[in-house]
C-alpha cells in the first residue's frame, strides 16, 4: 500500500503494445500526424501560439458570452480536438426504455450506471456516449449531466445545480490534456470533465458534484435491474455500436496530448481507477480481485468489454467491472481512466501500486 505521497518505489508494468489512430470521422483531419502537425507549426501550433497572449479572436468570434478575462489555465493549454462546437452534439432528455424489454445491447457491452437512491436505476450505453459524450438528464428529479470522454476512458456524472441555476452542458470540440472540455448553455464557461472544474469563463474555478456512478456491463446491470431503465437509441442517425475510435486504447500515445507520462513504468493508456487524489492500476485490481486500503474498498469482476478496443464495441476485449465502496459498504465516486489523464490533472497525485 502507498499512501500521502506521490513518491512510489515500486512500478508495475501496465498496458498494451498495438498503436493505432483515433477515428473519430469529426477528427479525420488530425489523425496519423496530430502530434508531427505540433511540433513543424501546422494549425494546430498556429493556434497554440495565437493563444499565447490570450484569446484568438476566433475563438471570441464563437463564444461571444464567454468570459474570456477569467481563466484558470494558460489558453496554450487549450486546443482544438478537431471538431466544432456542437461537432459532437450532447444531448438532452433522452428516451428510455425497460430494461427487459431492451434487444440492441449485446450482453458485455458497457454502460454507465446511476443508481441514485428513490430513483429508478438507469443505464446509459457507452455505445451511444461514446457518440454524443454528455446527456443532459433529470433522475429523481435531480438534474444531471452524464458524461464520457473517449480519449480518456473517463465517464463520470455531475450534479448540474450550482449557485442555485441548473446548467446545461455541451462539447466545445476543444481538449485540454486529451480530455473533453464542456461548456454549459448558460454562461459559455468551459469546464474540464475528467474533474469537473470550470477553467475559463464566469464559472472558473468552481467544481460540479461528482455521483456515484459506474461502468459495468449490460447484462450485469439488467439482472440487477429488470425494471430498470436504458438509455434508448438516440435518432441522430450516428453508427451505433461501431467504434469510431477503433484500437484507440492500444495506442502507445495519447490522442494530442503535449503533457508528462505517468511515472514508475505504467503505460499511458493503461487503466486506473482514480477515487480522489488516487489511483489503483486497473492490473493490480484484477489479478487480486478485491483490494481494502486508504478507507476505500475495491472489487473486480469480469463483466464489460473495451468501447475503444474493437471496431465494433460488443467485440472489444475484456476489461471487467469495477465498484468502489466505502467501509459502510456505500458506493462512492469514482472514475476508471487512462493513467496519463490521471497524472496530467493529479501530478501529485498518489499511485497504489502495492
């Protein structure tokens, strides 16, 4: 066990050999070369180094109320993930169906799981998140924003209330550290998912409530819940259950990611469970299945299938089913990422590699 230090002697090896391009048919125009693109002064520098003295005035000529003198982060941080704003549409108040009555989902494909309490348990498939990246939804009256950034694994659902407004949120098409960044509908600030924290506009520096939530796979959460609901197919008329990030998770790189890799050896996309400030290697917690350590209980059993593995999700390989508890058995927040997002957004964060 390591614990209060970000200092860790022992490395695991972690991760996957394979190296392939992300496919995100909005992203095609940075694919094999993003990072080449960087670095001999393409676009994408171009618009690193417009930002250098602040806002381009593009990006002020597409955000009108976004408050640009309030930022958390150096805009040379911020770049575009090759999509416009809305290019990956979020969505709002989707459709659901039972559980039992639902035929689209193959039993090992991913969702992500809301089990709030007085509520009715809902699923949202990764087949379709991983399409559109946030829902904008109202469980038990709650209003929350379900979301799940490919390029990071990182699925996590916000409490949208903050200072007494309900916000909506949607894709801005821009990534910092690879990972999404949000912006709600009702001040244009621009929030980072994988912490969910505002880093520029009216809302900078305030964080969003995680939930409790988690991914597990579809038949795992049917048989829990036959009366539970799921998502139902969105008609954006999006290809479904295909993977536009085939391989994605098998690269040895991060889809332009300019930051630090993690330390002690871990792949960069290699799988964590991050709960706070730490993270256990998704490899340490298969092979032991159950780990108790730092107040927090976790536990690992086959179950999911990669959404980023297979050109079709339901084909993808094995990655199994995490739940985190406390010690009164109570689920808590959590997220299962990529190891480099965890040690871009925690550089001091804590590794239990033992």
């Amino acid at each position: 066990m390591t614990s209060g230090t970000d200092e860790t002697k022992v490395a695991r090896p972690l991760g996957v050999a394979r190296s392939h391009a992300v496919a995100h048919p909005g992203r095609r125009a940075l694919m094999g070369g993003a990072l080449a693109t960087i670095a001999v002064g393409g676009p994408l520098a171009r618009e690193a180094r417009g930002q250098a003295g602040g806002a381009p005035p593009f990006w002020r000529a597409e955000w009108p109320r976004t408050d640009f003198s309030r930022s958390d982060v150096p805009f040379t941080e911020i770049m575009s993930g090759g999509v416009p704003r809305d290019g990956i549409p979020a969505l709002s108040n989707p459709k659901f169906v039972k559980a039992r009555a639902e035929r689209r989902l193959s039993d090992k494909e991913p969702v992500i799981t809301l089990e709030l309490k007085g509520a009715t348990p809902r699923a949202y498939p990764l087949r379709y998140m991983t399409w559109h990246e946030i829902v904008n939804d109202s469980v038990g009256g709650r209003p929350v924003a379900v979301t799940f950034c490919p390029l990071c694994n990182s699925g996590i659902t916000f409490d949208r209330r903050l200072q007494g407004r309900v916000l909506d949120f949607g894709v801005t098409g821009k990534l910092r550290n690879s990972d999404m960044v949000m912006y709600d509908r009702q001040t244009e600030s621009w929030w980072q998912q994988a912490v969910g924290l505002g880093i520029v506009g009216e809302f900078t520096g305030q964080s969003l409530r995680q939930l409790p939530s988690w991914m597990e796979s579809w038949e795992k959460f049917r048989a829990r819940n036959p009366e539970g609901l799921v998502m139902d197919q969105p008609g954006a008329g999006r290809a479904y259950g295909r993977n536009p990030y085939a391989g994605y998770d098998s690269s040895t790189r991060p889809f332009l990611y300019r930051g630090e890799m993690p330390p002690h050896g871990i792949k960069p996309l290699a799988r964590v469970v991050k709960v706070g400030t730490r993270a256990w290697p998704l490899d340490r917690l298969r092979a032991e299945t159950r780990i108790s350590e730092a107040g927090v209980t976790l536990s690992w059993e086959a179950g999911q299938v990669s959404a980023l593995d297979s050109a079709e999700i339901a084909q993808g390989r094995q990655i199994g089913d995490v739940r985190v508890r406390d010690a009164a058995g109570r689920d808590l927040p959590h997220d299962v990422m990529f190891a480099f997002a965890f040690h871009a957004f925690h550089p001091k964060g804590t590794w239990m590699l033992r």
